[in-house]
C-alpha cells in the first residue's frame, strides 16, 4: 500500500503542475485573442510612452477615485484602442479630438483645459494612477461589468446620451455604444 501511495504522489504532483500551466497559458491565450495590440513586440520606450498617456489620463479624470474606478477609466481607453472606431494606440485614444459642429472636441476633457491646468498637483496621486495603468496595460487586469463600457462621463452631469447604461463606478458612469 505504501509504495502505491508513493508512486501516486508523484503523478498528482505532476499533474496538478501541468493543470496549472494548462490554466495560465490558456488564460494568455484568451488575454491576447482579447488584446492582441498589447502582446505584438513594441520597443520599452513605446510601452513607457503608454504608461504614461495611461497614467495621466486615469489621473486628470479619477485621481480620487477609488482603485476600482481608477481602473474604469483605463479599461474605457482599453477597450476603445481594441474598438474599430477608435485610434489602435492608447496614446492616440487618449489624446483623440474631434469636430464637432466647427468646434474641436476632446474625448477626455481634461485634454482641451489649458495646459497650467494640466499639472500633476499630487505626486501620490500621479504615483497610485501609474500603478493602475501598469496593473491594467501589462497585466491586463479588467472589471468585467465594464467589458463592452466605451463610454463615461461624471455623475453630475448630463449628456443626454443615447446608449445603453452599464453601471456607476465611483463618481463616474459608464455606457457601451447600442
């Protein structure tokens, strides 16, 4: 009986090994099938580039936010760079202007204040936003009640917008396209 137990354990243990990499490897798989512009190789320079277009945009718009609504943000600009009405680069969806009736829109606001507005006044702040985009650009960490979330803009106002309400995370709500 003990040597049958003895030849057990190391089959359990190796299968429990190959269960695991099974399990990771296939969640890489759905990871890159989902965001496959995240996993192509791109230069360090590029990446820290998007870092921070990521960090300053979850900055300039849910700084105060909880960590969950920190993450909100960066998962809109995610599943627009993945959208095919959006720029392919997170840079490019975070800095996106549009014209509007002859006037140049922004598609976060806090891109259009002027630029003595556009300074980190909080460096713990800045520092906690980095952390998020990195947690949500390399890692690929989602909420996923926000997976087809497109759209947001602050609980205290109203945009009279036409699409279909997702939820309210912080002091944000968010939306997907109908």
């Amino acid at each position: 009986m003990l040597n049958k137990l003895k030849l057990l354990f190391p089959i359990l243990a190796i299968t429990f090994v190959v269960s695991i990499i099974y399990t990771v490897t296939e969640f890489r798989l759905n990871e890159y099938k989902k965001y496959p512009e995240y996993y192509k190789t791109i230069t360090m320079e590029q990446r820290e580039k998007e870092l921070v277009c990521l960090a300053r945009n979850i900055y300039f718009e849910a700084a105060k936010e909880p960590f969950e609504g920190k993450v909100a943000v960066a998962q809109v600009v995610m599943n627009r760079v993945e959208h095919a009405n959006f720029p392919k680069n997170v840079c490019g969806v975070v800095y996106q202007k549009n014209k509007v009736y002859e006037k140049i829109v922004c598609q976060f606001s806090w891109y259009c204040e002027s630029p003595s507005k556009l300074k980190v006044r909080s460096d713990e702040l800045y520092d906690e936003s980095y952390e998020v985009a990195k947690k949500v650009l390399l890692e690929g960490f989602r909420l996923s009640v926000l997976d087809n979330a497109l759209f947001y803009h602050a609980d205290y106002v109203n945009p009279r917008w036409k699409l279909k309400r997702i939820t309210k995370i912080g002091a944000h709500i968010f939306y997907e396209k109908v």
